[in-house]
C-alpha cells in the first residue's frame, strides 16, 4: 500500500496547532514590546513582578502615583526607595517612609532613627517627632541649635525666640545657647547670682561659685591676720554690691571694694576717696593705706585719734603705745594727745619745764587777780582809826600780794569815807612747774599825815581781827577752784569765824583769779 505524504507547509501548521491557546501578541502600553516580553506592561516606571508581588496591577499605569500606605511616597517613590508601598514605615523605626526619603534618610534601616547625623542633640526619629531637619542641626537658622531649642521648651523652627530673654535674666536667647544656660531659669547653677550677671562678669554660670574669691578683695576687718567667713568679698557679695568680681578695686579709687563695703563706703564711686566721714583729718583713701576705720576717728579705741598717731608714728591699729612716753617727759603719749603737746620733744613750749610737770606745756602763764571792791569803809579797815572817830582825812591804801612767794605790790588807791569801788587788776608771773599756789592778799596805808596817829605802811586789817590776818586762799591751776578764805565764787575775806561785831566788821576783799597766758 502506497504512504500517503502531506506537504511542508500543512506539518508545520499541525505542528504549532497544540500552542496557539498560550502565545499571546498583545502590547498593552504600545511600546513595540510584546507584553510576554515586556518587564513593565503599563510602562509606569514600576516593574511588574514588583506591582505583582505587592498587589498593584501592572496593566495599570495610574497606580504608580497612588500613595496606599499614605506615607508621603507615591508607588513609584515606593518602588525607587526599596519601601512597601503597602507600610508607611517600612523598617519599623517610627519614622515615615516619606518623611524619611525626603531627608535622605534610608527608610530601610531602622538604626537611623537614633542616630544623629547633624550633631544637634536630636536622634532622627527626634527630629521627626520636632519637624527639624535631621541634616541641619538648625532648622530656624537663629544660630540656636535644634537640640537644645527642643530640650528647653524654645521653638526650632521660630528664628523670633533667639531674641528673646524669658527669664529675665538679662541674656536672651543666642547668649543662653552659647552659655549653655537654661532660657527658662534665671540662676541656672542657682547660686545666688542671675546668668547674666555671671556671663558678663566671667563667673560660671553653670557651677555653684558664689563662695569664691577671684581678685582676692577681702578686708581683715578685726586685724587679725586671719580672714573669717565674713571677712571674704565672695562672688555673691559682688553680686549684692554691683562690683567687678575679677577687679579688686572696682572704681580705681586706691581703696578695694572689700575694704569699702565693709565700712560702708561706695565701691563704685570714686569720688568718695577724698572724703572724711569720721572727721579724724585722714580722709578715706590714707585711712585704707594705714588699714584704719574711715568711720572711727580712733580704731584702736586708746584716746589718740587716728590722724594723732600716723603723725607721731604710733600704731593706729595698737592700743598699747597711749601708756608709752615716747619723750621721756612724764607724759604719757595719751596725755600729751589730750593736752595738745609734742611727743617727740620733752619742753614743748621750751621754758625748761618738762611737759609732764608743766602746768602749761604749750605756753608761759601767769595769775590774773581783778579786784572788784573794798567791801566797808576804809576806816574800818585802818587798825586804830576805829578808837579814833576823829579821823577824818582821807588815807592812801594799797595792796600787797604774794603768789607763790612772790611780793607783788599795787598802785597806790586813795579812798575816801565812802566804800570803795574799784576795778584793779595784778598780773604775777609763776614758774610752770607749780600745779597749786598759795595766794595772799593783803591791803596796807601809806600815811601821809602823821598827826592821825598812824605810821607809813601799816599793815591794815582786812578780816576785822587783827593787822596780820589776811585774805589766804589755795588756787588749783588746773582744776581752776580754790580753797580758803572763799564765799560762793567771790573771795571775800570774811572767813574769821566770829560773830558779826558792829564795832569791829570784817573788812571784805572782792576779787577774782584766773590763770592767762603771758
């Protein structure tokens, strides 16, 4: 039997007949490229094993700029940046995949979110929960870094609050930055004195140093050698009283600020150098330099003020030199303060008496006896002319005194009956060195008519005894009081102790004594 035998063209055709359901032509996004063969049917830039696998359809372009997760990236930006479109945070960090793409993050790699790239002081996912660039460590560019904007309550993304002084403290925003202050405190180290105080000035705002002493300003109040608590010009004391805590003499006035807050004085006026509060002739500026009080004219409290003692050489700041006698002149350096004297020279008035038993040691003296009045008739007074009522001439009476020894006689006075009214004065230099003197007044006639029964020079009586009883007194040179024949503050001479005696009256002296310089 003869094969029956096909041609060429019909084998082929039953051979690709089981096929033809499988192949397919289609081109779906008309790139020339058949969809078998196409990676990308819709040609939206996502392959299409990627939109299969996360169930996106790869026939269907518009997806690709859908955001399903809501993550701020479109599938496409999904697709670029390795994230699933189907999770807003891809690595779980807490940080979306959008926000993280847009700050070139790698959204993929979940240890980024604590770390910090721009050294700011916020983690990435920080900077993500403040909306600060985690590239730039400041977002506001007001030269605050963000980190710290972020910890103290300011506003990383408000450049206004650089300005800004909340605490009132005296620094603003940018000066709290750059001291690392707290904005929100105004002692940050809470020492006693406000950040811009301590900024300023150069203290440690962030260190409790208030209890130091920079400058070393202190004042050794009780001069003692040691420096007590109270004694030590702190920061916060130049704090309180507005000085300069590296300066120890803020004004530049030659007196430090320890020394002028301690008595007082004001640190920062200058001025007050020449002044002279306690009025000891030192003014404030000498008594710093001799370490005294500028308001105690004595700081050692011996009875010599201050400017005394430097000008004599003594120790202001020592009691011990007032009982001293520099001069060997009996005087005590005290006593010769009080009585004005030179203690450097033993005579100082030069009369050859030492100061120390000079009853004047700055002068010459001498006794001053005014006599103010005869207080009866001279007839009284004239021994015999009593038993003699015929007398009736006038008489020439004087008086003769003695100071110290030394015969001092008056001017001749004429009397008549009548009292006699007088104002006579005696001057009787005595020697220095006398601090009592004995004083005798006595009053005498120089008879100029021998038929009254009188002789010349009779020693009259003047206390109505007898013609040698006179007015004798005991004169305290220093105390300026005396002593004897005295009623009242007026010597009268009537001191006989007698009954009154109408015949016989007591004749009184009225006089007066001081002592005067000559």
């Amino acid at each position: 039997m003869r094969r029956l035998t096909l041609p060429l063209t019909v084998m082929l055709l039953l051979a690709m007949a089981p096929l033809s359901g499988c192949l397919s032509f289609d081109d779906h996004d008309g790139d020339g490229i058949y969809d078998e063969d196409d990676p990308d049917d819709d040609n939206d830039g996502i392959p299409d094993k990627w939109e299969s696998r996360n169930g996106l359809n790869s026939k269907n372009a518009t997806d690709a700029k859908l955001d399903l997760d809501d993550d701020g990236l479109t599938n496409l930006d999904e697709y670029k940046n390795g994230t699933d479109p189907n999770a807003d945070d891809t690595d779980g960090d807490g940080i979306p995949d959008g926000w993280e793409v847009e700050y070139s993050v790698d959204a993929t790699n979940a240890t980024n979110a604590g770390l910090d790239d721009d050294g700011d002081g916020l983690t990435t996912l920080e900077e993500y929960w403040n909306s600060t660039d985690p590239g730039n460590p400041d977002s506001d560019n007001d030269t605050i870094s963000d980190g710290y904007e972020v910890e103290h309550g300011m506003m990383p993304l408000d450049p206004l609050d650089a300005d800004l002084d909340k605490d009132r403290d005296g620094l603003k925003g940018t000066d709290e930055f750059l001291a690392q202050t707290d904005p929100n405190e105004p002692d940050t180290d809470g020492d006693g004195m406000p950040d811009g105080w301590e900024v300023e000035w150069g203290t440690d705002p962030l260190v409790d140093d208030a209890d130091d002493n920079p400058d070393g300003d202190n004042w050794d109040a009780d001069y003692s050698g040691e420096l007590e608590a109270e004694e030590i010009l702190t920061n916060r004391q130049e704090y309180w009283n507005g000085t300069d805590p590296w300066n120890g003499d803020t004004d530049g006035d030659g007196m430090g600020d320890g020394y002028e807050i301690f008595f007082g004085l004001d640190p920062n006026d200058a001025e007050d150098a020449v002044e002279d509060p306690d009025g000891d002739r030192l003014n404030n500026h000498k008594e710093h330099m001799a370490g005294t009080s500028p308001v105690d004219a004595d700081t050692d409290g011996d009875g010599m003020d201050d400017w005394f003692e430097r000008w004599w050489g003594l120790n202001p700041l020592s009691d011990v030199d007032a009982d001293s006698d520099m001069d060997g002149d009996a005087f005590t350096n005290l006593e010769e303060y009080i009585a004005g004297t030179n203690i450097s020279n033993p005579d100082t008035d030069g009369d050859g008496v030492l100061d120390g038993h000079d009853v004047a040691p700055l002068k010459n003296v001498a006794i001053n006896i005014t006599i103010f009045q005869i207080g009866v008739s001279h007839d009284h007074m004239i021994e015999g002319a009593i038993d003699n009522p015929m007398v009736g001439r006038p008489y020439e009476l004087y008086f003769k005194i003695y100071v110290a020894g030394i015969e001092v006689w008056s001017e001749t006075i004429v009397t008549s009956e009548e009292d006699t009214a007088l104002n006579l004065t005696i001057l009787v230099d005595i020697p220095d060195d006398l601090w009592e003197v004995t004083i005798t007044i006595s009053l005498w006639e120089n008879d100029t008519a021998e038929s009254s029964g009188l002789n010349a020079d009779d020693h009259l009586d003047v206390d109505g005894l007898s013609d040698d009883l006179d007015c004798d007194i005991t004169y305290d040179l220093i105390l300026g009081t005396w002593k004897g024949d005295t009623t009242d503050d007026v010597t009268d001479g009537k001191t006989d102790g007698l009954p009154t005696d109408p015949d016989h009256p007591d004749g009184a002296i009225q006089f007066d004594i001081m002592v005067v310089p000559v």
